[in-house]
C-alpha cells in the first residue's frame, strides 16, 4: 500500500488535561472506520535536542541523576527548545548550559521521535566532531545536577551491549554515527 492510500485521523477537539513540567493534551479524533475516540498526546514542548560530542576516540557524556529511574545514567546533553530556537541553536545552548563546554563544529545528526505513540516533539541530535572551549555552565537549577564524563567509544559501545546505557538519544546518536560513517563502526 502506498503511504498516499493510507487514511489519517480527524481531528475533533483539543482540551489540555494538565500543564506543569509537562502539558498533556487530550484529542477527540474520528478514526477512518468512523470510530470517535480520545487520545492523550504530550505536547510539552515544541522540540527536543541532544549533542553527541566527539573528542578523538572518546565522547564527552552527561551524568546525571534521573529522577524517575532512581538511579544516575550516563546521556546526551541536551533539553528542550523553545519557539524562539532552531534546533542547533538550542543544542549549542544546552549544552554550554549542562557542560559548560562550547562546540565550534556543531551540526544536525539526525532526527527522531522518542514515543511516536504518545508524544508530538521530534529529538533532534546534534553532532559535534571538531573543537570544543570551556564555556560557563549554568548552575541554577538545583534538580539539574550535571557532571561531565569523558568515555572511550569503546567502552561506551560496551555499555550499550551491556544494557547499561538507557538514554535512547545516545544510543540512536552512536548507531546513526556509525551508519552514516561520522562515527566508527559499532565495537570497532
């Protein structure tokens, strides 16, 4: 079947059920049998970004504390854009912000969609491969304790194989690297 032939959803109504740290939405929709229902979309945000950093044969990772995990995991720097934003102007933001580095080669990786199920922000991943200064890291929110780990690609392909690494940015970031030849080829 061409994607052409493929019927989409009507939209009905909007209302938002809940703003906070996140706005959910729920959607009155007709589906292409006739069928009315409701489905709740979080729409938090317009965007999202993450930077993969390359220094050599190493990358430099967030380490942080994730809340709903209970637990600290290694992740791509990054956070949400605003309207205002371009992705890459985001990303350089997000991650002077999380870091406190500066990337002088940054640009677009590839782009996804963490839940396409539930979510309507696309992630976009940023690469940077060449030069990064110290820059000022912004300290201000206490919940967003950042520390700056530089990791061999090797290990971290160990990391991923070892279900160690539960970021699905850095993960789509290393595979994409790697598929795309910016990146060696994964346990290489």
């Amino acid at each position: 079947m061409d994607a052409t032939d493929e019927p989409g959803w009507a939209t009905l109504s909007e209302s938002v059920v809940y703003r906070g740290r996140l706005t959910l939405v729920d959607h009155a929709v007709r589906l292409p049998d006739g069928t009315q229902t409701s489905y709740e979309v979080d729409e938090s945000i317009p965007f999202a970004v993450a930077t993969l950093v390359v220094d050599g044969d190493h990358v430099l990772l967030a380490r942080q504390y994730r809340y709903p995990l209970r637990r600290w995991i290694y992740d791509l720097p990054g956070g949400a854009g605003h309207e205002s934003e371009e992705p890459v102007e985001a990303a350089r933001r997000e991650l002077e912000e999380e870091l406190g580095i500066i990337a002088d080669d940054l640009r677009p990786l590839h782009t996804f969609f963490i839940n396409p199920g539930r979510t309507a922000w696309p992630v976009h991943l940023m690469i940077a491969t060449a030069g990064v200064r110290v820059g000022q890291a912004d300290l201000s929110d206490p919940s967003e304790q950042v520390r700056l780990v530089r990791v061999a690609l090797t290990e971290l392909d160990g990391l991923i194989a070892r279900g160690e690494i539960v970021d699905p940015a850095l993960i789509v970031a290393r595979a994409v690297g790697a598929a795309s030849g910016v990146l060696p080829p994964l346990g290489a």
